[in-house]
C-alpha cells in the first residue's frame, strides 16, 4: 500500500517514513505544499498524510482541491492546531481523521490501520479479513480490533485467540482446542498460559460498561458471544 507524507519538518518527516516503510507501506515523503499537492493529484496512493500548515499551499487546501474533485482518498491531518474549531474545519475540509503534534508513533500506525481498513485498501493483492460479532471488529491483518470507537491493538497470540473466538462465536472451546489451535505443531506451553491470555485479552476488549463477550465454562473451556452464561457457566 502506498502512502504519500508531506510535512515540512524533516526532523519528522524522515523518522516517519522509516518506520512507515519498516511496516511494510511504500512511503513518498513532500517537504512543502506544492509539490505535496502535485503527487496527491496522481490519484496512487492508499492513503495521504499531509501537515496543515506548508509552504506553498496547506494541507487544508490540497485536501479541499482533491474533494472537489471527487478523490476519496483517506486524508489523515497532522497538526500543532488543537481547538474544537480547528478539528471541525478540517473535517469539513474532507479530512477522515485529525492527529494532534507531538503523537505518539504508536497511534498513528493504529490510525493509519484503521483509515486504510475503513477505505478498503487493498494488500498484497487481497482485502484485509473483517470479522464482526456485535459491536467487536477484528482486523486479522493488521492485528488489530475495534469497539465503541476504541482502537485495541493486539499480540500475535491475542489476535490469533480472538479470531478463533470470533469464528466460533457460541460454541465451546476447550482449553485443548485452543492450545491445539494457538500453537499447532509447537511445543504446547502448560494450561495456565491460556488464563492467562485469556486476562489479558478481556482486559482489553471488556472494559466498564461494554457487554461480556468472553465466558468461562468451569472446568472446560470458553464460550464467546453476547448470550447469558447457562448453566454451569460463569461470568
């Protein structure tokens, strides 16, 4: 997938295409608004990172010329501007999300994941696999979820537990299944491990207030879903 960055801090600029590039994106970087725009207008890219304020022209500006003619790529602000007004007029300029300077790196990569999955990018020629069970949203490319507007990044493993989970929403799943599943032909750790992943992941998709997804059938396994534990079942 391909990413076009244009800032005029090349102090941030250049740190940010490496670690774009090490995720695997195909990154050109613009260091002012002219030229920014001019590679904007090819129409090649996944997903378009531009500053606000450029020499040349604004990030605002080549965002408002690329909606007007009728380009719908992803365009994620990169800005010192922080007041509720700031956020709006950039939105309203076509913008689809708002980054507030200094970030963490962390969060931009969650940002950049979420925009090209919501656009429906496009990866090593497939589209990215979306599994959904009430309001949870896996992205098991990306290993990341979603719920109620949080971005849940994910381990290896709890991606890989949480799509078995997801596949197999109802039914039971039995501490040997999941060993079996999560490690195949790896040496299998000891039981406790999976209680453990097990916390970890509630922790992460079940906080106060959002409905229980994940439920301990005593002494046998798991069910996942948002039916009320049955008999012989805990919360």
């Amino acid at each position: 997938m391909r990413i076009l960055l244009v800032d005029d801090e090349v102090e941030l600029t250049d740190p940010l295409s490496r670690m774009l590039t090490r995720e695997g994106y195909s990154v050109d970087a613009a260091y002012d608004g002219t030229s920014g725009s001019q590679l904007a207008q090819s129409g090649s890219y996944n997903l378009l990172i531009l500053d606000w304020m450029l020499p040349g022209k604004t990030g605002l500006e080549i965002c408002q010329e690329l909606r007007r003619q009728g380009e719908t790529t992803p365009v994620l602000f990169l800005t010192a501007k922080d007041t509720l007004d700031d956020r709006v007029e950039g939105l309203d300029a076509g913008a689809d999300d708002y980054l507030v300077k200094p970030f963490e790196l962390r969060e931009l990569l969650a940002r950049v994941r979420a925009l090209l999955r919501r656009s429906g990018s496009q990866s090593h020629g497939t589209t990215t696999q979306k599994l959904v069970v009430a309001d949870l949203e896996l992205d098991t490319e990306n290993q990341v979820a979603y719920r109620q507007g949080r971005i849940i990044d994910l381990s290896e493993k709890e991606s890989q537990l949480l799509q078995y989970f997801m596949e197999n929403t109802g039914q039971l799943l039995t501490h040997a299944q999941i060993l079996q599943y999560l490690w195949k032909d790896e040496q299998l750790p000891s039981s406790n491990v999976i209680a453990a992943l097990i916390r970890l992941l509630r922790r992460k998709i079940e906080q106060a207030g959002e409905t229980q997804l994940i439920h301990t059938v005593y002494a046998k396994g798991y069910r996942f879903g948002t039916s009320a534990p049955g008999t012989g079942e805990e919360k």
